[in-house]
C-alpha cells in the first residue's frame, strides 16, 4: 500500500483512535486544514475496545487507512506495533502519530513540537536562553523534554511529586542536554529556586480541579504559565499562576499545533494553524 494512495472514494482517509473518543476536536480540525489545502482526505473518529488496539489498526489499514492520530490510552500501544519510530518517539517512548507506508508502520510524536510551536508562534515567547520549569514527569512530559531542549534553552527543570520519576527523566535525557548546551535538572518540587521564563504544568491535575505542588517564587510578571489541559474556562493552574502576575495559556493550541505536523507528515504540506485555533477558541467561547 502506498502511503499517497486514495480510498476507492477518492478520498485518503485518516482518523483519530481512542477510547473515549467522542469528545475529540481532531476531525474537525483536520477538516478544516483539508479544506485550507485542498488535500483530498476524510478524517474519522476511531472507538477501539480496551483489548483491541492491534485488531482495530490492523481492520483500519486493511480498509485502505493511511494514517492515524493516537490517544488515550493507546499511545504505548502505538508505540510497540511501530516498525519504525522517529527520534522524538522514540525519546517520548509513546507515539500519537501513525503512517502506514509499503514497509511497514510508521510512528511519530508530536506532541512535544506541538508545544514548542504554540509557545514561540502563537504566543510569541521565544525559548532559547530560557529557564524552563515542568511540573509533572509523566508520558505528557516526557514526550515535551527533546523538543523543549532543542530550542536551545539555558536550564530546564522537572518536577515532580515522585522525586524517582524526575530523577529517571534526567537521566535519559541527559546527552540531550548537553549536545543541545543546556542544564538539565529535577527533582522534588523544592529544586525549582528563583524565577523561571516559562512554567508548563504537564500533570493532569487541572481535570481534578488540583494545582501541583511547586514553589510560586518561580512565577512572575514575566513567566508564561502554560498548562497543557483546556476548557471552556481558564484552568484551575492557570488562575492560581495568575495572582502572582504570571501570563498564562492552556493547551488549546498545542492541540492544534501537534495536528498541524501529523498533517504535514502524512501529506507534505503544512496547513495554517491560526484560523483552526480561532474557530477552537470561539466555539469554547474565549
């Protein structure tokens, strides 16, 4: 199967896989790109059963899929079928983009450029020479830390409540660091000491209505304080980070942002992400 060939509709046909998966804003974003780009592609939402990850991919390629977004809770999943993994997927150890080509599958991460992309693009905040604090040393992450260093930052720090995790997480991407000419530390959530330019809540706590433990000193009139979970209202993180004046943003864009690349991977053409996002954005009334 060629990774260029069109469904019998004429039509290259893609689709997001998880369980749940009705809430997923994927289709319509990938529709609007489409539409932008003039590629001819229909893209779909995927319920896959809890035991049926293999079975389901295996059913969507042999109906002429080309290409899957992965998420909860297949991302590990994704990762182990790939036969071939890009260094970023390989680095985040979870996978949220498949391509299915003539030698076989294909897995990327995108979440980590996704990030990076929404925070010196659209939000302006350019990250190299930056201090970095990540809150969190779960898959989110860990899937962030190769693309943050490679834009060059002075330190990045993780945080976490499980002082093991963080320990576990500079230690794999230690050659990373120095290569990229940065410092990377972690640990307890009393590492973190002084102001940082950039503060990225990468735990899920804002779904539970709960702020993670860190030092507030690391907030200021010039930290973006960015939390990777959205909503209709600013997150639980994003109101407690501005009492003390921190600038802040949700994941609404990296979630646009990481589609963008899965786009471009899978048709080698890059779609403009700022109208997509302000469609998001007006629809959550914000």
């Amino acid at each position: 199967m060629s990774d260029r060939s069109v469904s019998p509709a004429g039509l290259a046909r893609y689709a997001v896989i998880g369980n749940p998966i009705a809430h997923s804003k994927s289709p319509l974003i990938h529709a609007r790109f489409a539409e932008q780009t003039g590629e001819p592609i229909v893209y779909e939402r995927l319920l896959a059963p809890l035991d049926g990850f293999d079975t389901s991919v295996a059913a969507f390629i042999a109906a002429g899929g080309q290409g899957l977004n992965v998420t909860v809770p297949f991302k590990l999943d994704a990762h182990r079928m790939a036969h071939q993994l890009t260094p970023r997927a390989a680095a985040a150890g979870a996978v949220n983009t498949l391509k299915f080509t003539d030698t076989g599958i294909w897995a990327d991460n995108t979440d980590g450029v996704g990030l990076v992309r929404d925070i010196q693009q659209n939000l302006g905040v350019a990250l190299a020479g930056r201090r970095v604090l990540i809150l969190g040393a779960g898959g989110a992450a860990r899937g962030t830390i190769l693309p943050l260093l490679e834009c060059g930052l002075d330190q990045l720090t993780i945080v976490n409540r499980s002082v093991a995790r963080a320990h576990e997480l500079v230690d794999l991407f230690s050659r990373a660091a120095t290569d990229a000419g940065g410092v990377l530390t972690g640990g307890a959530p009393d590492v973190a000491r002084g102001r940082f330019d950039v503060v990225i809540n990468a735990t899920s706590g804002s779904l539970d209505g709960q702020v993670p433990v860190f030092d507030t000193a690391a907030l200021g009139p010039d930290t973006l304080a960015y939390d990777m979970m959205y909503g209709a209202q600013p997150t639980v993180f994003m109101t407690h980070a501005q009492q003390f004046g921190a600038r802040t943003a949700d994941g609404l864009g990296m979630l646009v942002e990481q589609a963008a690349e899965s786009f471009w991977i899978w048709r080698g053409v890059r779609p403009h992400s700022a109208p997509v996002l302000a469609e998001l954005r007006a629809a959550l009334g914000r």
